[in-house]
C-alpha cells in the first residue's frame, strides 16, 4: 500500500518493529520489552500526526489510492447490489456506477464516482473523472429511484468533471446543471457521502441531497487547490496556501454549515480498513433513512430546497 | 476553471483593448478586424462590428439601453453586496479585491436584476457583469439570480437572464459551488409555475455559472462568437494534449452540438426574445377545453 510521506516515520517505526521480531527469533534473544516500547511510540505517534494534519495531508489521504470505492462500498455496505449501466443516450461510463440494492430489507438506490485500484483500471475509469455519460446515467438511475419509490444514496470521489474535448461536444455543462435541477425535484430522500475527493460541480452532480455527510479525511471544494493556485496565484506551487484558505476540510465544511455531519474513519484513514469505514457509514445510512420513514413526498422534497436556498452569505444593504 | 482563460485573454489582450489614442476617445478598433471604428457608428449599431460582426463585450447599461424598453428597467436589491467571510487572500486580499471591483464597475456585484419591459411585454431581467472579477458567481450572484427567479414564480413574467461568467468565485470556497445548486433548483420550481426562462449566453460563459442556470433556459440563445463551455479552452487544451478545432467552444460550435437552440446577433436580440416571448405566453383559445 502507499505509504505517504507524513506516514513515513510511523513506517519506519513498524520496519524497525519487524526487524526486531525477526532477530528474535533468529537469535533466540528476548526482545519483547523493546518492541512493545517501540509499538507503543508508533501508536502514540500515528495518533499525534493524525490529530494534526495539515489540509495538504488530509488532501493526500483523501487521494490515497486503496480510498474505499464507491463499488467497494457498495459490496460491503449491501446485502445485495446489481450494477446498471449506460445513459440510454450515447454510451456507459465506467467513472459513475450505479444500480439498485438492499440494506437491512430495504431498497436503497446507490450511486457514486469509480476510481480504478491500480493504473489500467484508472485509465478504464477515467481517474473518477466523468463524461457527460456518466452524470446522465446517475440521473436516469436517480429518476428510476423515484418510480420505485426507493432512497438514494451518493457516493462522492471525483476530482472534477472530465475537461475533455468530448465532453465539451456532449455537453458536460448542461449534464451537471440538468442533474442539480432534477435532484431537487426529487420526492425520494438523496443522501450523500463525500467520501474522498468532492471535486466542484463533478461532485455536486450528484450531490444535491438532504443531508450530506463527509468522511473525516475527504475533502469538497469549488476547485483543486492546485486549480486555485495557477490561476490566483499564478503558481500551482502555492496550492498549500490555497489548500488552507478554500477551507475545504470536512471539520471547515461543517463550521461553513454545508455538510450535515463527520463520519469518523480508522486511526490512519479508511484505506487502512475497508469493513470499518463502511460499518460506520452503514449505521449513518440506516439512522439518516429513519428520519424520512413517513414523512411525505413534499415535505422531503421542501426540506432538500431549502436547505440548498439557504446557502449564501451576503449583506442584504438597504433596501 | 475556465477564469483561467479570462486571466490569460486579459494579459494578452490588454493592450489591444485600449481606444485609440486620439482626443476625445471618438474612435475605437475592432478586436476582431482590426477595423478602425467612429465610436457613435459602433454605439448605434449596438456594439457590433458593421465589418466584421464581431460582438463586442457590453456593460449591464449598454444592455439595459441596447434591449430593453427606454427607461422600463427598474433594478432592485441593488445593495446587496458580498462578505469576505473567510477571510481569503491570494496576491490580494479578497476584501481589497471587491472594493476595487465596485469602485471600478460602480455595482455591489456581479449581477444586475430587476423588471424591464421588452417591447412592451413585461419581464424580469438579470444581467451579468464580466467586468465585475470576471462575472464570477460568489453568494449575491446566486442569491440574486434565485431571487430573479422567485420574483417570476410570483409575477408569472418570463426571466430573462443575460449571462458572462467565468464561473465560481473562487474567493467564497464551496458556498459559491452551492450557488450552482441553488440556483438550478429555482429553476425547478420556475418550470413547476409554467414560467418560461430565456437563457441568453454571451461572451464568454463557462465553469459553473455554464454547468447551472446558464444551460438551463427553456430556450437557450447565444450571441455569435460567444465563447461558451465548462472547461475553459485551455483546460482542455492541456488535458487532451493535441489542437483544438476551429472555433472550439463559440455559440455556433454549441448550435451544431445541439446546446444552444439558436444564435442571435445583438442587432436581432431584442425583437427575437419578444416573438419567442409572445409565442410561449401566448394564452391558448382553446382553454377550458380538456
Ligand atoms: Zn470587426
């Protein structure tokens, strides 16, 4: 697994830890004592890092490669879970998957983006970054949603919209502005997990929803920092700054009042531990849907819009 | 993103936008042709090159003047103004950024709205300023566009919605993505209410103002030779690594993909919109009838 490099003095405490273990046996020494005072300072040190991570870290842990997928999720999450593809208009895109599936006897709608595992399957899915394909295929999964009356869950992992040639020709734009437009028509309840990269409106297509939730380490901003960088400051080597000042960490977007709530992950970030990152988003699932159980079509579409209409901050001046 | 290509447009161009040096500013070139124009021919001909058809960027009260019925226009939250509330510097501060940007463009923002009649139809209207840090769509912006919106849900007039935009102002962090959001979902309710909304795309509209209200009209026009996307063309340019094609991204490259419905030149702007405003208001005889 990747190791990052804030990681890597937490690394090379665990490497020594082996070597030790290793010259043990070998030399019939009893070294116990001093691999437990070592575990001890690894543990004691992984807790202090992680406690404060700068922006730049969560960002690279958000990125981390093994990040729980949305497909991974959706395995470990559901009792059962049948992938659909294709927009019906042009053709399928591996970045957004989607399909219908049970949670605890309910039906549930799942979508998200799709990061690849490894190189060849990021080229397959695009670094998560989808095409108009992809934003119309969630809205057709999104309306079938509504016909069967089932709630949907988003999973969000996406670095931005792919800027591609094609896309632009396919109409990238107006895919994003129709899907923000028909989740708030909605009568289902739409609840959202931004579970990695919440990469600007790539991610809020398919995140319009009545309550939405971050992982500890995933971040949601209007652009990459590194986007940021190069244009206001003419320097994508400034995207520390940018990092901080966007305030795009899940603790900054709840103080913004645009995220609903922080699901804890693993001690080292959800990559070290699949099942557990997804029990825990599991129980938020399952208390999040409680809330809609009997409340009426109107009510739970109301609640989306005004939550969304009361997003701004300006002075209103004289009149 | 695409603000990208407003900055680098700005630096290149930058010389090139200054009026002759002649006394009295009476004569300007054309950025296009190169033609050198008599500033009261350019003006009566509602900013369009009469050699070229090029169409020059206007400001909210060239529009307010150019298409909108003499002295109908009737502005209103004109006050409302935006709040650095994070507190955000790059090479600027954002604070000393809106100052400079409301001393220069003389509004609060990027967005004027209010009621206009066009010929003697009666409408909402909201423009856009791009002179304005790029037209760029922080909270007012998306306050005022939704605000745009609800007035027609409660008139019943048709919204009318000039855009230039470079996208999400990035000084508001994702309270400006939330904009995108808000405002789509208006537009939701406008549709609900039977309200026709007139998206008119001018130069140039990318990011997410693009990725919302902008590509969300009942019925889309473009100005010709506008340049309309989601990324902006250097973006992409950057991403696929080869030339773009030939007039990539401008409002007759959008007509031929389908995603605009028609392109207008600004002399033919005003007595298009009445038409199709009349045609999509127009109260059928056979009401009642079901
Ligand atoms: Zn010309």
């Amino acid at each position: 697994m990747k190791i990052l490099e804030f990681e890597k003095p937490i690394e090379e405490l665990y490497v020594k830890i082996e070597e030790l273990k290793r010259l043990s046996t070998d030399s019939e020494i009893d070294m116990a004592d001093e691999i437990s005072k070592i575990e001890k300072r690894a543990s004691q040190m992984k807790k202090e890092i992680f406690s404060n991570l700068s922006p730049t870290q969560v960002i690279q842990i958000s990125r981390h490669p093994n990040r729980p997928s949305t497909l991974g999720l959706a395995r470990l999450i559901m009792d059962d879970f049948v992938e659909l593809h294709g927009d019906r208009v042009f053709g399928d895109d591996p970045s957004i998957v989607g399909g219908p599936a049970v949670m605890d006897g309910r039906r549930v709608m799942v979508i998200g983006h799709q990061k690849g595992m490894d190189t060849k399957d990021n080229i397959y899915r695009n670094f998560g970054m989808p095409n108009p394909e992809g934003y119309r295929k969630a809205l057709r999964l999104m309306q079938m949603a509504e016909t069967f009356e089932m709630p949907i869950i988003t999973f969000v992992d996406t670095p931005g919209a792919y800027p591609g040639l094609g896309a632009e020709e396919r109409g990238q734009a107006e895919a994003i502005a129709r899907n923000l437009r028909e989740m708030a028509n909605l009568t289902v309840p739409v609840i959202s997990y931004i579970v990695g990269e919440g990469g600007s409106g790539g991610a809020l297509g398919i995140a319009v929803a009545n309550r939405v939730y971050m992982l500890q380490y995933a971040v949601y901003s209007v652009i990459s920092p590194e986007g940021c960088a190069s244009i206001l400051y003419r320097d994508a080597k400034h995207a520390e700054i940018a990092a901080k000042n966007m305030r795009i960490t899940a603790p900054d977007v709840l103080n913004l009042g645009l995220a609903d709530g922080i699901i804890p992950e693993p001690v080292g970030g959800a990559h070290q531990d699949w099942p557990l990152t997804a029990q825990e988003i599991k129980s938020s699932i399952a208390s999040s849907l409680k809330k809609y159980d009997g409340m009426s079509k109107d009510a739970i579409k109301n609640e989306r819009y005004d939550k969304f209409r009361s997003f701004g901050k300006f002075n209103v001046g004289s009149r | 993103m695409s603000i990208i290509d407003w900055f680098d447009r700005r630096q290149k161009s930058g010389s090139k936008r200054e009026k002759l040096n002649i006394p009295g500013d009476l004569w300007v070139k054309c950025f296009h042709c190169s033609e050198i124009l008599y500033l009261k021919d350019l003006e009566a001909n509602l900013k369009v090159c009469p050699k070229c058809n090029y169409h020059f960027r206007i400001t909210p009260e060239e529009r307010v003047r150019y298409l909108l019925d003499e002295d109908s226009f009737k502005e209103v939250s004109a006050d409302m103004g935006p709040i650095d509330f994070l507190e955000f510097v790059d090479s600027k501060p954002y604070a000393a950024r809106i100052k400079e940007a409301q001393s220069k463009t003389k509004h609060k923002d990027a967005v004027v709205i209010g009621t206009a009649m066009i010929d003697a139809l009666p409408a909402n209207v909201g423009i856009m300023n791009f002179g304005y840090m790029g037209g760029s769509m922080g909270s007012v912006v998306g306050e005022k566009v939704t605000l745009l919106i609800e007035a027609g849900i409660a008139n019943k007039h048709p919204v009318l919605l000039f855009t230039s935009s470079g996208g999400a102002r990035m000084q508001e962090g994702l309270m400006s993505l939330m904009q995108m959001a808000k405002t789509s979902a208006a537009l939701a309710r406008l549709r609900d209410a039977k309200v026709p909304f007139f998206s008119i795309l001018c130069d140039p509209t990318t990011g997410g103002t693009t990725a919302s209200f902008a590509m969300l009209g009942d019925v889309n026009i473009a100005e010709p030779g506008a340049l309309i996307g989601f990324a902006g063309p250097r973006v992409v340019e950057q991403t696929i690594r080869q030339k773009l094609p030939k007039g990539f991204q401008r409002a007759e490259f959008l007509l031929a993909h389908g995603m605009v419905d028609i392109v207008v030149s600004r002399l033919e702007l005003k007595s298009t919109l009445a038409r199709l405003m009349r045609v999509l208001t127009l109260t059928s005889g056979r009401k009642g009838k079901k």
